[in-house]
C-alpha cells in the first residue's frame, strides 16, 4: 500500500450487478483507482458489448467481464472461481445486484400498480429469491475463497429503504392513482444492514470487513412530479449525481475504512435525516 489510502492498486474486486446503472459506474471508478474488476452482469447479451466498452479505457488484463444469475449458488460459485482463476484471490465483492423498480420513465410499467393489499406473493417471491438469497449465496461463495487467504471485504448494497419507509408524498402525481415503491423491494433491503452487520460481527476476527452503503435516488434521466417532488422533499434539494456513489465505494473497498466494519453508510443526501 502506497500513501494513498484511498488507492486500490492491486486490489481484485468482483461487482455483482455490473452492467446495470450503479454497478457499470463504481467498475469503471474501480479501474482507474487501480484494482483489477471482475464485471459480473446478468444478461449474457450485453457481456460482448460491456467487454468493448471497458475495454477501449482500460487494459484487457485488469478486468474479465462475466454472467452470473446470483439465485444459482452453482452459477455464483462458477463466477467467483473464474476471478480466482483470473486473478489468484479476491479482495472485495459487491453486492449490488438487485431487484429495483425504478421511477425514470423507462421503468414506468414495472411499478406497482395494485396496492400493497392486493400485490402478488410471487413478486414477493422473485425479490426474496434475488435481494437476500442472492446476496447470501454470493457473500458464502465469496467467504469461501477468501477465508483460506487470510481475509477479504464485502460491501452490500442497501438503500436508504433499508432504513425508512418510502414517504408516498413522493410518488404522489396529481392523478389519484400515486403507485408506490413496491413493499418486496422495502422488506428485502431491509435484510442488508442486519446482514451486514451478522458478517461482521462473525468474521471481524478473520479479517473480513463487511460494510453496506444506502443510496437513494440516484439521477437516471427522471422528470415529472417524481422529479419535483424528490427536490421538495430533499434536504438537500436535488436527487444523486452517479458520480457521487463513487467515494461512498472507494473509501469502503479501500484501507481508508480499515477500521470500519458492520456499518451502513447512507449516501442520500440528507433525507433520513428529517
Ligand atoms: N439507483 C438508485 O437510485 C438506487 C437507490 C438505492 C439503492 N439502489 C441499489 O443499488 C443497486 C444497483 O442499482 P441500480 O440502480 O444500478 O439498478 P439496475 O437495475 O441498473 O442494476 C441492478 C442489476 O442487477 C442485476 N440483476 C437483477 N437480478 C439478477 C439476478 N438474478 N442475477 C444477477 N444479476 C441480477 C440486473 O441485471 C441489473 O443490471 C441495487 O442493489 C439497488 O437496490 C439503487
């Protein structure tokens, strides 16, 4: 390690999640502070293309671009061994994968029309089956490479809805039929803090830190009421930039948060804090 604290020289990083908003991002931040990144996507079509694209800014051998259905701990561990082959260990995994409706425009359909009381188990279901099973079986398979080399970090990817409830005052859009952030996506992130902290707590003494960040509202060409309403009810009056999750992810895969571990660091600009 250099002076930097900050730096990532020489660390080996698997994203889950990688061809997604977030995810594409804090790889790109990963390879230009340094580490070598296994971009582990879940749509098989999209890996020819995130291979080019990441390959036109940095060296092909710092990164592999893989697929992994994080609900198969066989596909997981196929995907954690191909880093191990690439690379000789990992560092740090990211868990970031996920089921997430979204409010910009081009997720409009995929938002809860039906109201809690009538939502369907088996939506349930899918998100219990990818937010927690798939963050655990991701997180064991990645315990079991880094145990044997003495440590490792993880960092899950919570959201602030982790913490609080969504306040519908901000999916109200003047028509009477505000649509909600689905109750799967509320119940399952909120299993990662507490997981988080479970990892932690039993493996600290093994030097694996594990860590979650809580983002909210990451600006992803939104507009409309939601848009308006996020800047009312937003201490600090505007959704994230992308480029703001970087820091959050650096500092947590880095020997800046030596000392850090079982925490949620909350990246949303304020609001849970009124
Ligand atoms: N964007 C935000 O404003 C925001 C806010 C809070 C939390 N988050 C969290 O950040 C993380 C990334 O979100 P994002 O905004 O980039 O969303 P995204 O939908 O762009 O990315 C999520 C990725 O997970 C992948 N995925 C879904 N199911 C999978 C499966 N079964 N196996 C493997 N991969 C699978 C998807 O293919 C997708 O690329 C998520 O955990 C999300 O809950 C995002």
């Amino acid at each position: 390690m250099g002076t930097d604290v900050f730096s990532l020289d020489g660390r080996i990083i698997l994203v889950t999640g990688a061809f997604g908003l977030i995810g594409s991002r804090i790889c790109r931040t990963f390879l230009d502070r340094g580490a070598s990144v296994i971009l582990a996507g879940h749509d098989a079509r999209r890996a020819e293309a995130v291979r080019e694209e990441t390959g036109e800014a940095h060296p092909q051998s710092r990164f592999r671009v893989s697929t992994v259905e994080i609900t198969d701990p066989k596909s997981v561990a196929r995907c954690v061994s191909d880093c191990v082959e690439a690379f000789g260990r990992l560092d740090v995994l990211v868990n970031n994968a996920a089921i997430d409706a979204k409010f910009d425009p081009a997720h409009a359909a995929e938002l809860d029309a039906h109201g809690f009381e009538n939502y369907p188990l088996e939506k349930f279901r899918k998100s219990v089956d990818v937010n927690v099973l798939g963050t655990v079986a991701a997180t064991q398979a990645a315990l079991r490479v880094m145990l044997p080399k003495g440590g490792g970090n993880v960092i899950n990817v919570a959201s602030v809805y982790s913490e609080i409830s969504p306040n519908p005052a901000l999916y109200e859009d003047g028509s009477g039929n505000a649509r909600q952030k689905p109750a799967d996506y509320v119940a399952t992130k909120s299993f990662i803090p507490n997981f988080t902290r479970y990892v932690a707590a039993t493996y600290a003494r093994r030097n694996i830190r594990c860590n979650a960040i809580a983002p909210h509202g990451v600006f992803h060409g939104h507009d409309g009421p939601f848009l308006r309403n996020f800047e009312k009810l937003s201490p600090m009056g505007r959704m994230a930039r992308l480029d703001e999750m970087d820091g959050p992810f650096v500092f947590l895969a880095s020997q800046a948060s030596s000392y850090v571990t079982g925490i949620t660091l909350l990246v949303d600009g304020g609001w849970s804090a009124w």
